[in-house]
C-alpha cells in the first residue's frame, strides 16, 4: 500500500508539473489513449469541457470525440512516434454534447505513455489573428489602411454589380442548406426577398416537390449531392417553386464551394425556360399540324390521282333533250350555294357526273370533292372511314388518320349509294349536317369542319323511312335541293352525241384511230331501251371498239334481245318469249315492247317469290331460267332483288 501510494504522488507531482499551474491561459490536459482516459486538466480546460467531476474521469476520453475518433487515433499514434504533433481538424464535445474544433499541441510525457494536449479554440484563434492582421495594417498607416479598406470596398461593390446585373438567378448555400445570399433575379424569379430566404432551407423553400406534385426527398437532391461529392451538377428539366405556389420551369448549376480543401458550400446558377417550353410547345404544336396536313394532303392526292386514271368528264353533261336542259339549270342555280343536294336515280344514269358539275360550278372548287361510296363500305368501318380515328382505337389503328369529312374540310363531301348508311350511324351524320362538328373514332376532342354535303342514291328513300331503315330527319337534311338523273331511255334523244363521245374516248383509250358507227347504227342504238343506263351505252362503245375488225361498229344483236357477242349481258326475255318471237305472232311486237314485257315479267316473278331468286319457289323457277341468267338480267337492269322480299305478293 504504501509503494501504491508513493507511486501515486509523484504521478500527482508530474501531472502539475506539466499542467504548468492551474492559470494557464490555455485549455491543457493529460490524456492516456491505451487507458482511453482523461487524467488531468487544467481549469481553462474544465471550464471549457463543463467538468465538475473530479479527475481523473471515470468516463472514456473517446466519449468526447464525436466522429472525428478515427482523427483522434491517427492523431496520438504520431504524437507517440514522434513524441510531438499538431493538428487543426478535431473536434472535442463537452458535457452538452457541443461540438467544438480544436487546434491541439500535444507532447509525449517522458517515460509514460501519457499525452500533455494543449488545446485553442480554432474559431476563436482564427478570429485573434485576424484582429492582429488588423492591427498589423494599422499599424503600417492610417493612408494604407484606407487604401485597403477601398480595394475591399470596390471589390465587394464590383461583385454587387456582377450579381444585380446577372439576368440568372444566382443563390448561395452554406453546408448545410441554408441560403447565404441572393441576387435580384433570384427574387424576381421565385418571389421571395432575401430577407425571406437568408438563413432558411432553400430546399424546402422552393424546390420541395417535382413537377408532377410528388415529393422531393432532399437527399435525392442535385444541388445537395454538391456537398457530399464535391461534383458540379447540371439539371436543364427541373421546377422551383413561387412564392404563390406556381410551378417555374427551370435549368441549373449547381457548384460545390471549398475553402482551405474542405467543402463549406455551393452556389447555384438557374434560368427561368418558361418562354422556351412555351416556344417548344408551340414548335411541336406546328410540327403536329403540319404532320396532320401533310397526310390530309396525301389522302387528297391519292383520291385525285384515282379520278385522273378514271378519266371522269367532270366538266361537261352531253346532251341536247329537254331533260338535260331542265338538268343543267337546276345545276347552275343550286352549284353557287351551300345547300345539300340529294340525286335521285337508276344506276348508271351519270349522278356522280352531276355532283361533280356542281363541285365545279360552286365556290368550294378550289377544294377537293371527296366521294364515299357508303356500299363498299364495311359496316363496322364506316365511322372510321366518316370521321378518322386516332392511333389504338383499335385493333389494327397503328396511326392517326383523318376521315373522309376532315378531307372534304372547306369542300364538298360526295356521298354516293346513301341509302346504304347503318341506321345506327346515320344519327352521327345527322349531327355533323347540323352542327358541323364530330370527334374521331377513339378521341374525345371535338373538331369543327366546313363541308359541303351532295348525296346520291337509287333507292326510293321514302319506302325505306316507312320500314324504319332510313331516318327521315336525315332525309330532310339531305333533301334540301332535290334533282332527278333522268333514265337514258327517257332522254334517247341523248343517245348519238353520248355515242360519238364515248366512241372518241374508246378510240384513244385503245389507240384504234379512224373507228366510226354508221349512221344507220345510230337508228339501233336509239331503238334499245337501255336498262344499264349511260354506264351500259359506254361499255358497250368501248367493247365493240375492242372486237371491232374494219373500223365500223355494228350494234345489230341489241334488238334480238342479246348483247353483241363480246358481251355478257343476259338475254331480256325468257326462252320461251325468245321462240315466240321468233315464230309466232308476238314477233309482231316492237323491241322495245318485248324488252318492256319481258322485264315485268322478271318484276312479277320476283314479286310473287318475295324477291327469292334460287331454289325452290324462286324467280328463277317460274321463269324456266337459270339463277344466274336472272342474277345477270338484274344486274344489267339495276333491279335489287332484297327490295321485293316485304312486298307481299300481288295476286
């Protein structure tokens, strides 16, 4: 015990030894790191370390360390190879657990493993020097001092300048988010003054939330991974937020701050790019229009391109009778207007000829006349084909595309065989007649368009809107200006300049120059009754010019009641009427009579079979003929069988 205590005591005279009395200026202390203890301190030290406890410390030194342990260790491993060393990068914390940095001088005690630290305030000494810097200047003059007070003053101002000037918002951060200055720009950008944003979070401030309205976790931050990583970071699609809570679109840089090696900031450069969204909005805007008129305008050049390898007379209607005369007067008082028109007539009788005629002689000339033909539409396309759809409407919609109204837009929309419109669509219609406005199939924006309606058809519309199968508030839109094409048969006057312009036509569509029809085939033509209309005088012009062997035409088989024999139109009367008039007296019958007869005869057949055609009980049947004898004569009339299949039979 006593050699305990003996060691003890001159342990106690070394320690004030080296604590050089207790009113050491500075904070001084004795550490042992193996024993991780803190053996003495002198007052400075206690006061500063808020130590009451006495010494030594029964709580390890280590616990006063913070995160810079690791530095701590280094630290006393040098002191201890090298029995002195110095640092300015610690941190000591004292009761309260505040963090304080240290400058420490530290000396190995001679024969111990003991440490004597001797401990300055680092912000405190860097404050003292900076006074005596001061005083150095002072001293050097009074002329001098002002001197650098001015070069500091017009730095500073200068820098004002810069800042003010800046059309960027300009802001600086301190290392721990918080705002340290900002430029004019800044505020008028974000609205708020630099009282408002010194000294506070920038980031909850103003940059809190992504531009969908989604959090912003601070450590996902650009701007803040700059005091982790010490990198530049550039963000050029990003928001801050106003003062009032709209959202500005911006670009920024942000770039890390150092001072003496070590990382104490960042200061971030941003631009309002409100004005260039908007410009790039209204650039994609107008490339998105012009990508629209460009296909419209494809569309439209395909559609001409099929009328001009038609070779369609749109200009002209030939003939002299009094029906076309009373034609082309209803034509030159409806073409100037903007009424719609509803052409009536037998197939064949030349009703897109007319439409086209008042395309012409109308105001929307300059326009294209965009023609439907509603029966060769399928029934599940046709508001597709009416109105366009967008991309994945449907199956098989891999695009955009403009309907046929779209394409008519500010011209004239030729609706050829009406009558087969699905009633189901034909309200859609009504309402486009009435308002002039649709939305694509798959879409729900409302377009607007300018267009001229003229609608066509060989079906008796009224029959139809008594069975239900036409909507009649639809036929008065259409039916607005009414005109009948005239059968040829009721125009046969008509029939030689029809021939001769057709036969002009033939003979430069096949190259065979110099083919003429005699006159005393003018007298046959004239005597046919043309059940196929127009259409079938053109075909049968072009056919003969084909087979024609000595330039001269000949329609001599027309009045036996078979085509000519490059023909494959049906006889027009039964077999047995055929014998007759071969070899009875119903050869006394005009051709003319026996064409009328034999096609009453089909009527009467189909109304009595209810517009069956085959089988048994058929039409067929009861005229002793083959189906598709019937089916051929039908054709070449313009006769629809369907239409007989409500009729109840006529005794």
């Amino acid at each position: 015990m006593h050699a305990e205590q003996a060691h003890r005591v001159a342990d106690s005279s070394v320690m004030d030894s080296a604590l050089m009395g207790g009113y050491a200026p500075l904070a001084m202390m004795v550490v042992d790191p193996f024993k991780d203890q803190l053996v003495a301190a002198n007052q400075a030290a206690c006061q500063w370390l808020c130590i009451d406890d006495p010494l030594p410390l029964v709580t390890p030194f280590s616990h006063r360390l913070s995160a810079s342990l690791p530095l701590w260790v280094s630290f006393t491993d040098e002191v201890l190879a090298r029995s002195a060393a110095w640092s300015d990068d610690l941190v000591l914390l004292d009761m309260q657990r505040q963090p304080y940095r240290v400058e420490v001088y530290a000396q190995r005690i001679d024969d111990t493993s003991q440490l004597l630290l001797t401990l300055i305030d680092r912000h405190k000494a860097e404050q003292q020097r900076a006074k005596a810097e001061l005083g150095r200047q002072h001293r050097q003059g009074e002329v001098g001092w002002q001197r650098v007070e001015q070069v500091f003053e017009r730095i500073e101002k200068q820098n004002q300048l810069i800042l003010s000037a800046a059309g960027e918002g300009i802001y600086g951060l301190d290392a721990e988010g918080k705002t340290t200055f900002v430029n004019p720009a800044a505020e008028r950008i974000l609205g708020w003054s630099t009282d408002d944003m010194v000294g506070h979070d920038a980031h909850i401030m103003f940059h809190h939330t992504h531009a969908d309205g989604s959090h912003f976790p601070v450590q996902q931050c650009p701007i803040h991974a700059s005091f982790s990583d010490g990198q530049v970071h550039h963000v050029d699609n990003e928001v801050f937020w106003h003062k009032n809570g709209e959202a500005i679109p911006v670009e920024y840089t942000s770039t890390p701050i150092f001072e003496m090696g070590r990382l104490v900031g960042a200061v971030v450069l941003f631009r309002d790019i409100r004005e260039r969204k908007r410009a790039e909005q209204q650039l994609r805007d107008a490339l998105a229009e012009v990508e629209t008129l460009k296909q419209r305008l494809e569309l439209e050049n395909e559609y001409l391109q099929e009328e001009i390898k038609a070779e369609l007379n749109h200009r002209d209607i030939v003939g002299n009778s009094p029906a076309v005369a009373k034609l082309i007067k209803q034509i030159e008082m409806v073409a100037p207007t903007s009424a719609n028109v509803l052409i009536s007539g037998e197939s064949g009788t030349g009703k897109e000829l007319i439409a086209r005629a008042i395309h012409a002689g109308s105001t929307r000339s300059d326009r294209p006349l965009i023609r439907v033909n509603c029966a060769a539409i399928p029934r599940d396309l046709f508001e597709s084909e009416f109105f366009g759809h967008v991309k994945g409407a449907f199956t098989g919609a891999v695009q955009d595309r403009p309907g046929r109204f779209e394409l008519a837009h500010g011209g004239t929309l030729f609706l050829d065989e009406v009558g087969e419109i699905p009633l189901e669509l034909q309200s859609k219609l009504l309402r486009v007649l009435q308002d002039q406005q649709f939305e694509r199939v798959g879409d729900n924006r409302t377009r607007e368009v300018d267009v001229r309606v003229i609608a066509a058809t060989n079906r008796e519309l009224r029959e139809m809107i008594d069975e239900g199968r036409f909507r009649e508030d639809l036929y008065f839109r259409l039916n607005v200006f009414p005109i009948d094409s005239v059968p040829l048969r009721n125009r046969i006057e008509d029939v030689p300049l029809l021939a001769r312009h057709f036969l002009h036509r033939a003979c430069l569509k096949f190259n065979k120059p110099g083919v003429r029809i005699p006159p005393a085939q003018f007298e046959i033509l004239q005597r046919y009754p043309w059940p196929g209309n127009i259409r079938e005088l053109e075909n049968v012009i072009e056919r003969q010019v084909i087979v024609t062997q000595d330039r001269r035409l000949v329609f001599d088989d027309l009045l036996l009641g078979e085509p000519p024999r490059s023909l494959k139109h049906s006889s027009a009367l039964t077999s047995d009427a055929r014998e007759n008039t071969v070899n009875s007296a119903a050869a006394l019958l005009t051709e003319h009579a026996l064409s009328q007869q034999q096609r009453e005869s089909t009527i009467s057949a189909l109304t009595q079979a209810r517009g069956k055609v085959s089988g048994a009980g058929g039409a067929a049947e009861l005229l002793g003929i083959k189906p598709t004898t019937l089916a051929s004569r039908l054709n070449k009339w313009g006769i629809e069988a369907r239409e007989f299949r409500q009729r109840k039979t006529k005794l």
